[in-house]
C-alpha cells in the first residue's frame, strides 16, 4: 500500500511544473585574493558502523571522538575496541593502526589526532554461534 502511496506522490510532482524564479542581477564575482587561503579544516572518512558513514570536514586538531560524534555516534553493532584509523604516509602508502576506543570515549585515554585524509573504520563486533 505505501508503494502505491509513493508512486502516486512522484507522479504527481512528475507533471506539477515549477514556477519559474525571479530573475535577479548579475553580480561580478569577487577578485581572486593573490594570498592562498590555509584552509582550517581537515577531511576525515568514517565508515562502518556509525549512523552517517560520510567524507566530513573537521576543524584542525579534531580527534578520533570528534570524528565519531560527528559521524552520528556508533551502531549497537560496532566493535568499539577494534576501530582502524588508516593514515596516509608521505609515501602515499597506508598507514594502519588497531584502536581500542573504549578508553577514550570513557575519557581514561587521550585522543587521538586526525589528520586530513584519514579514514576511520568502526568494525562490527563479530558474533560466533
């Protein structure tokens, strides 16, 4: 029943046109600045089990527990104490490091620094039967 509900919805905005916008001036675009901006933030990948797995821009100096927080928070299903933070060596080569982020989160531990192009995995606990 809601399929049917939601194929009528999307029919429905299918043939409803939209008003056309006010037509409003051409601004000129700024000058470009001759001094490079030093850009504030880092970009950070947080992936698995955490509720908005996403690319994010984190200030500079963000730490594992910013990231996550951002991220959402973890899933019922996340194995806090294996997370991977995968860093990027000057090499270009991956850099991978285990963390057990449970001491950190109970603030027993001391953050761990992102820095920009890092990717956190948060794994899934592993159920055996």
């Amino acid at each position: 029943m809601q399929i049917k509900t939601l194929v009528a919805s999307l029919a429905f905005l299918a043939f409803v046109s939209p008003q056309a916008p006010a037509q409003q001036p051409q601004v000129p675009a700024p000058a470009a600045s001759p001094v490079e901006q030093v850009p504030d933030a880092i970009y950070v990948n947080v992936l698995g089990q955490v509720y908005h797995q996403e690319r994010m821009a984190l200030p500079r100096g963000s730490g594992l527990l910013d990231a996550i927080t951002e991220a959402g928070g973890t899933t019922k299903f996340a194995d806090t104490s294996r997370i991977i933070l995968i860093h990027k060596t000057a090499g270009g080569k991956p850099d991978t490091e285990r963390i057990n982020f449970n001491p950190i989160f109970r603030g027993t531990a001391k953050d761990i620094i992102l820095r920009n192009g890092d990717t956190v995995v948060v794994n899934e606990n592993a159920v055996t039967f």
